[in-house]
C-alpha cells in the first residue's frame, strides 16, 4: 500500500460518543487510501468547555498554587464515560491518565523556564488520550493501529512553548517511523517534545499543524475532519438569517495556500495558518500537497481543497473580517510632529498595525484592536481615533489584476453606502489596500452588515437574483409559471428565485403552486437583504405606490406592470430611483409581449417623430373583435375577464382609462416630456350597438380601441377613443387580444409597426422577466438608467381634443317620427359638415330609427357643436360619434 492519507479529526468531530463513531467510520470507509490519523482533543458538547480550555485552566490554577484536583477529576472522567460509551476498557488509558494526575501534582513544585513550559506539561493530555482511545475503538473493529506519541514517532519541536514549532531535521525521521510502522499510527495533534524531552504544545488550533507537518514529511495529502462543510465564502454570523435559511455562505470548492492563508490568519477559523505556512514551506521543495477540509457529519460533502495552484487569477474566493480595529488619524502640522509621533510609534504596547496610509499631511494608521495608549495619544497630537471599526478583506489570488473584480468591489461598496440611512458614509475611503491576494478596507461597525450582505450577494451570488413579489394574481401566477415551464437561467445566466409573495388573502387556492412564502406583511419583502429586485404585480396606486417607494429607499430595483401607478405618479417614482440609484424595469405596464418601452427609450430622436398610432388595451380588442362578429359587449368582457385580460375593474378597459395611462408613458417616454393623464381625452368602447356593427360591416369598416399621439404644428395631440379602420389599415388586422404599435417618422410615408399580445398572463409574464433580468444586468454592472422625462421641463404645448380634425362615423337613435332626418341634416349643413353617407335603420318594436352618418373630413369642435344642439330634440334619444382612421 503506497498511498498514504493524513487524515485529522478536530475536537469538535470528537465531542462525545456519536462522533467518534462518525469518525470511526469514516476511517474504515478510506482504509484503502491507508490513513495516518491525526485526533485532536474532545472538544465542547452542548456549549460545555473543551477539554484543551479545561487542562489549561487547570495549570493557570495550579500555577497560581490553587487545587486544580477537581478539573483534572472531570477530564479523566469525561474520557472515562466516552470510553464506557464506546464500550471500550478505560483500562487502556489508565497509565495516561496516572501521567496527568503525576504532572499535575508536580506541576506547582517543579522548576520550570517559563510558565509557557509549564503549562505544556499538562496541556496536551487531551490529544494524547484522544490518540489512546481511537487506538481501542479501532482495535476493537480489529484494525492494527497504535497511538504515536511524540517520543516514540520523532515529532521533535524547538522550546518556544505554547506555540512550538516542528524541527526543520525531525520530519525525515517522522516520515521513516510512519514507512516502518505496520499499523495505521494515531498522532495525537498538538503535541511536540523538545530534543531533551519536555513537552511542548504547537499553539491553539495545532493539530492542523501536526498533519501538515505529516503531510510535508510523507509528501502526502492531507484531510482535515471537522464541523462545517469547508471554508465558508464569509463567517455566518455576519449573514442574516435570510441568507442562513437559503443555503448561505456557500463552501468555497477551492483556495490556493495563499488565499487560504489570508482566510485563516483572518477571521476564519476552520484552519490553522501555521498548518499552511508547514504546506508553503513544502512546496518550496517540491512537495505539492492538497489539504482537504471535510464535514464528519456529511462526510460526502465535496469540501474545500487547498493547493499550492493558483486558478482564476482575480477571482474573489471569501471575506473576512477583523472587527475591533481602531482607526487612528494623525494631521501632522510640521515634519517634527510626524517624527515625534512615529517615535511614539515604535513604542506602542504590543498592538499590532493591520493597515496604513500616508497622505499629504494625513497619516491614518489601522490598530489591531484597542489600548488605552491610543485615547493618550489622541489627546498628546493633533488626531482623531476612531474606534470600534471592522478591517474587512476580500481574499483571491490576483484581485488587483482583474479591472472586472476591482469595478465590482467599489460598485458594491458604492452601492451598499446609504448616507440616508446611515447618515455617514460606511467605507472610510482610506486607508483602503490592494496586495496581491487582498483588497482591504475599513468600515464603520454600524454600517458592516449591509456592506457585508451586499459584498457577499454581487461577489458570491452574481448568478442569482431574488425577487420578491408584491401580488400573486393573473399576472403574478404567470411570471411563476412561466419561470417554471418556459424560462431558461442557462441561457440568460440568472437562476431567479421568489421566496416571497405578498398577498391580501393567505387562504385564497392559487392557480398555479407557489415554492415560497405567502405574507400578509410588506415588511417580509422590503426588510429581507436578500431580495434584489420587488416585483410589484399588485395594481393600483395605493398602497402599491408607497411600497415601491420604500422599496427602491431600501435600495431594491424595482419591475413593476402597473400602468395606472405610472401614468400617475411615475415622476415621482423616477425621482426616487434616481436618488437611490435603483432601477426601475416596467415594459409590462404597456403592450404586454411587446417590448415597446425599451425601444422608446433607445430612440434618439425627437425631431424625426409624427407620432402614433396603436391598440394597447387588449380587453378592448378582444371585446371589439367579438363584437364585430355579433357578440354582445357585455359577453365579450365577461370572457375577457375569464382569460385574465382584464384589470381587476374592468370599467378601466372599456372606458377608454387604461388606454389612455399607457399612452400617457409612451408619449412622455417618447417625447421626453412629463405628460398629465387627465389631459388625454377618452372615450369608452361601452356605447356601441349591435346597429353600429351592421353599419360598419356595410360599409367596409372594422372597429377598434386606439390610442394616438400626434405632432401638430409643434403641439402634441393625444386621444384614446374606439375608431373605424378601413380594412387596409395597418392595424386593422390586429385582432383578439393583440396590441400594435405604428411609429411615424419622417422620411417615410408607411409607419414602423410592432404586434404582439397585449394581456394575459404569460405574454406579461414573458415581458415581466426579460425586465428582471435586464435589471439585474444593469444592477451587476452598477448601472442606473431611469427615464429622463420626469425632470424635462417644458416640451411641446397639449393641443385641445376640439382641434382634431377627421372623418366621422355618427349613430343617431331617434323616435321614427317623420321629419327627423331632416332636421338633423339642416344641422350639419349649418356647420358646414358634408354627409358622404347615409343609412336609416328602422326598428319597428321598439318604434325607434338609428340615422347612421358618414362624414367627411372635419373638425371635432364643429361636429362637438352640432351634435350639441341636435342631442337637444327630443326625438333623439343617444348618439355616438366615432372617428374614421385613414390608411
Ligand atoms: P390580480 O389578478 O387582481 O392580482 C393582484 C394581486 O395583488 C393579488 O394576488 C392580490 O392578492 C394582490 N393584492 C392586491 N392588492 C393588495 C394589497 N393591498 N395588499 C396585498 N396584496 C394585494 O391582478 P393582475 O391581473 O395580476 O394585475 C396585476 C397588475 O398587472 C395590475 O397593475 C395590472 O394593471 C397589470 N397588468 C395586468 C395584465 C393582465 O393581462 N392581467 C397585463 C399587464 C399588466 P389576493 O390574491 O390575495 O387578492
Ligand atoms: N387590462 C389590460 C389590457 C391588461 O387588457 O390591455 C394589459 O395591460
């Protein structure tokens, strides 16, 4: 068997009984790899004390000339009762248990050269008593194997008690001994002795260092055993629990010696970084060795592997953190004062300094942690400390190479920063450093989560992006399903996930499953760091409006379908993106599928525009073309509604109301001019008759919902009105719920047309996600675009719905008196309004005519005028103009 595997199982994965048998069995598993087993001492069980804090607090005792009797009772008995647990002798310890009582007894009496060395007289009983019972749990199963205490395997340190190094000379014997041994040999980790035989101890955490030191003596890999699946990207105490509940931080699947350094020496503690410095040191003579940290409790976790290679140069592998750093600021007035102070310097008690920057004037150094020195020496030179701040560091090989990782560092950092929140900016600017493997900075305590949180999300979770839902209906139902069944985060790079949708009633059925939470409480959604974007599918102005507000406050990216909110108060939420630097995706709130907002905002012109014709209320198309077939309105709507094309009242619909909000976006969109809704004149689709469809279908006409935006004489008209359309018309084709789009520009006499499906739930839901992403894309690169419109000024002036000027259709019922007709048509020539046809429709039931008019081109005000005083015979009992459309 050649191979050979070190494998070192931590204190925690030897807590109590259940563990060692996790551990046992691990082994056994990987007997073929033929394992040399480095064990730690227990360590804590439900918050208890481990067994390494319990024999140091005994030698602190002891030393002190205090009985430590009962401490060393409870080690021995704690070994005593996992060794019962395991169903093995404690016979077997019970020479190494006599040691530690023999040394502790001597301990107070003996001459010792430091109390270091005195305290390594007991301090590494544990892992040695460790090694003795996985020696018997082994043996029991009937393996071979024997515990290799210092003396006997050679693992020779220098004399620097409490934190011993492995002499440079002792790894060669070390690597002989394991050759010759026929059993699998149990290091105690942690434990060294001295060329003349005094014990020493490797510093906390050592037994890391004792494989690596095995690992670099037999040039072999090594598996550290412990608790947590591998290096975590970033200590979970500093996640919230939003991202603890989604699988966050991840592992980190690989570290290079250098990165993985950095982490340990810094905040993350699964590995020791003397262990690494052992790996380092190997490397340099030619000995590459993987370190690999696995979870005992999920023991096919793939881990962390750490290796001397360096891959993905300027990736971010983790960050950690040091919190309790002081910041100490120094405005030297005279080269003397800097000179004094950098004496002082030198002087300083033992802290530490992480980080420094010098600029003209201004010297800030960055302490380790606090001293009352500091606060003297704030008040001796004119400086300023700043305490209680967190030196954070993200860690990866190359970072200051890659402009892509440094751009996404300060755009979150940047991103992250809310002086409104905080009132204080949370990065001190400087000091602020770039080492080869390191991008450091120092943050304020108050403002770390929210840094950490938004550096974790856009350097670790770039492929996600959250969403959270305000609604769940039609158009809600549709983006899940359509997530579900038609999205692709292969293609668009973006896994989505909705954890949370805010609902009025929990116990409504949902159409379609929902994976995630239903709430009463907004708060679920705006408070949870996670969510990136709010999706707010709801409807109507209030309470949607403060919602988004505080959404993009609390630096969410907002996509929402909400026409009406928009044409309404879409300044005001434009206004707040701005200032927050959020974006705001809402191409769903007009056309559906159609991607018309988008375009609009791309088009660079304004002088080159017409304007612009369109059919942007489904529900009205839908009804009309049903309509033109000889179905009642109000059964048309009613199967509108059904298909989930219609607003929650659907009055919006048929009045004209919806139209006219989405006509109100795309003319300030297109025109860069803030447009007020209520200046759009409307008219319904509810006062048709069937009579008005006979006559339309005579004479060659169709009828349809449209909306325009005209450019006259540099004044702007806009209506929303149901029109007839000859059949050669661009959008007289455009049937069911299918919106269309006519551009006008100049230059070219046919306009530029867009049909797509203007309701319904998937065709917004498609329309709905591709704003997702978009806006998670701009959100990736730290881009904001919001629409300029809401702080234009000026513009082209309204013109009055009276100066449109068209052809007419006119539907007149009137009593079927003789004499009617006439009278009307007296009117109309009175203002000079031509006939160019004419129908009479009697209905002999309901002893009433309709008088059906086709006029020629005229004004609106002139035909407003007539129709005023003929509406005043009382023969007339309703009229209905509508425009004709030209091709
Ligand atoms: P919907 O079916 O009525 O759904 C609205 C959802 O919002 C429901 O889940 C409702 O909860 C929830 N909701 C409403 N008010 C709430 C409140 N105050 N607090 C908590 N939850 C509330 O509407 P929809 O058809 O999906 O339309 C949603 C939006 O999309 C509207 O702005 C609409 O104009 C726009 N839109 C619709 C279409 C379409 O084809 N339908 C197309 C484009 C745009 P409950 O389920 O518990 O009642
Ligand atoms: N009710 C709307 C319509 C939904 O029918 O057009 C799409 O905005």
């Amino acid at each position: 068997m050649h191979t050979r595997r070190i494998m070192k199982f931590g204190g925690s994965s030897l807590a109590d009984g259940d563990c060692w048998r996790k551990a046992k069995k691990i082994i056994k598993d990987r007997l073929d790899l033929n394992p040399v087993i480095v064990v730690s001492a227990m360590g804590a069980v439900n918050g208890g004390p481990k067994v390494t804090d319990m024999l140091q607090e005994a030698g602190a005792l002891l030393l002190e000339g205090r009985d430590a009797s009962g401490l060393v009772r409870e080690v021995i008995d704690r070994h005593r009762a996992v060794a019962a647990g395991l169903e093995i002798e404690s016979s077997s310890l019970e020479a190494d248990f006599q040691a530690l009582k023999k040394a502790a007894e001597a301990l107070p009496k003996k001459k010792f050269s430091s109390r270091e060395e005195a305290l390594d007289s007991i301090m590494g009983f544990g892992e040695i008593f460790s090694a003795r019972l996985m020696q018997a749990f082994l043996q029991k199963d009937g393996l071979r194997c024997l515990a290799a205490l210092p003396g006997e395997s050679g693992f020779i340190t220098d004399d620097r008690f409490q934190d011993a190094d492995v002499l440079e000379e002792s790894l060669e014997n070390i690597a002989s001994y394991v050759i010759a041994s026929r059993e699998i040999p149990i290091f105690p980790g942690f434990v060294g002795i001295t060329r003349d035989g005094r014990p020493t101890t490797l510093g906390r955490g050592g037994s890391d260092y004792t494989a690596a030191v095995l690992g670099a003596a037999l040039k072999r890999q090594v598996e550290i055993w412990t608790d947590v699946d591998g290096i975590y990207r970033i200590n979970p105490g500093y996640l919230s629990h939003h991202f603890i509940d989604a699988g966050h931080p991840q592992t980190i699947p690989h570290l290079s010696y250098d990165e993985a350094f950095q982490m340990a020496s810094f905040g993350s503690r699964v590995l020791h970084q003397k262990a690494l410095l052992a790996v380092q040191q190997a490397v340099r003579k030619g000995k590459h060795i993987h370190l690999f940290i696995k979870n005992t409790f999920n023991p096919d976790h793939p881990g962390t592997v750490i290796s001397s290679q360096k891959q993905h140069q300027g990736i971010p592998r983790g960050i950690t953190c040091l919190p309790g750093t002081q910041l100490y600021t120094i405005y030297a007035r005279s080269p003397q004062e800097s000179a004094r102070f950098a004496q002082r310097l030198k002087e300083l008690p033992g802290l530490a300094v992480a980080l420094s920057s010098n600029t003209w004037g201004r010297i800030s150094f960055v302490f380790d942690r606090y001293h009352p020195v500091l606060s003297q020496l704030e008040s001796e030179f004119n400086s300023h400390l700043s305490r209680d701040q967190v030196l954070v560091k993200i860690v990866g090989d190359g970072i200051g190479e890659n402009p892509e990782t440094l751009s996404r560092i300060n755009g979150a950092l940047h991103s992250a920063e809310s002086p409104e929140e905080f009132g204080m900016t949370l990065v001190h600017k400087s000091p602020q450093l770039l080492t080869d493997n390191t991008f450091e900075f120092l943050v304020k305590k108050r403002g770390l989560a929210k840094i950490l949180q938004t550096l974790y999300k856009d350097l670790f979770m770039r492929d996600v992006v959250t969403i959270g839902m305000l609604g769940l209906g039609t158009v809600g139902g549709g983006v899940i399903q359509y997530s579900r069944e038609m999205y692709s985060p292969e293609k668009s790079g973006f896994r989505l996930d909705y954890p949370t949708a805010l609902v009025r009633d929990m116990e409504k059925k949902r159409p379609v499953p929902f994976d995630g939470t239903l709430t009463a409480r907004v708060e679920d959604i705006l408070e949870n760091p996670l969510v990136d974007v709010v999706l707010e599918v709801m409807g109507g102005i209030e309470p949607a409006r403060t919602y988004i507000l505080k959404a993009l406050e609390a630096g969410k990216h907002v996509v929402t379908a909400n026409k009406a909110l928009l044409s309404h108060r879409g300044r005001e939420i434009f206004e707040k993106a701005h200032r927050h630097r959020r974006n705001v995706g809402f191409e769903a709130s007009v056309c559906g599928e159609i991607p018309i907002v988008d375009d609009f905002l791309k088009f660079p012109g304004l002088g080159d525009i017409d304007g612009l014709e369109g059919i942007v209320n489904g529900t009205s198309n839908y009804v009309l073309t049903r309509f033109m077939e000889g179905m009642p309105i109000g059964e048309a709507l009613r199967i509108a509604q059904e298909k989930g094309f219609a607003e929650a009242d659907p009055y919006m619909d048929v009045s004209g109301i919806d139209a006219a909000q989405k006509l109100c976006i795309l003319a300030s969109i297109l025109f860069n001019q803030p447009v007020d809704f209520e200046m759009i004149p409307r008219q319904g689709i509810d006062g048709l008759t069937p009579a008005d469809a006979d006559a339309f279908r005579r004479w060659g006409f169709t009828v349809k919902p449209i909306v325009a935006a005209r450019v006259k004489q540099d004044r702007l008209v806009l209506y929303s009105c149901p029109a007839l359309l000859p059949q050669g018309h661009p959008l007289a084709s455009v049937r069911e719920e299918n919106n269309a789009l006519s551009l006008y520009l100049k230059g070219r006499v046919e306009p530029i047309t867009k049909i797509g499906k203007g309701a319904g739930a998937i065709p917004t839901a498609r329309s709905i996600v591709r704003d997702i992403l978009d806006v998670a894309r701009k959100a990736r690169a730290y881009m904001v675009e919001v629409p300029g419109y809401f702080r234009a000024k000026g513009g082209m002036e309204m013109s009055r719905v009276e100066e449109i000027e068209s052809a007419w259709y006119v539907r007149l019922t009137v009593k079927d008196n003789p004499g009617v007709f006439g009278k009307i048509a007296s009117i109309l020539g009175d203002f000079d309004l031509s006939i160019l046809r004419v129908h009479q429709e009697i209905n002999r039931d309901a002893d009433e005519a309709h008088v059906l008019l086709e006029l020629k081109d005229s004004p609106r005000k002139r035909l407003d005028m007539a129709l005023d005083l003929i509406t005043r015979f009382p023969f007339v009992k309703s009229c209905l103009p509508c425009m004709i459309l030209q091709c």
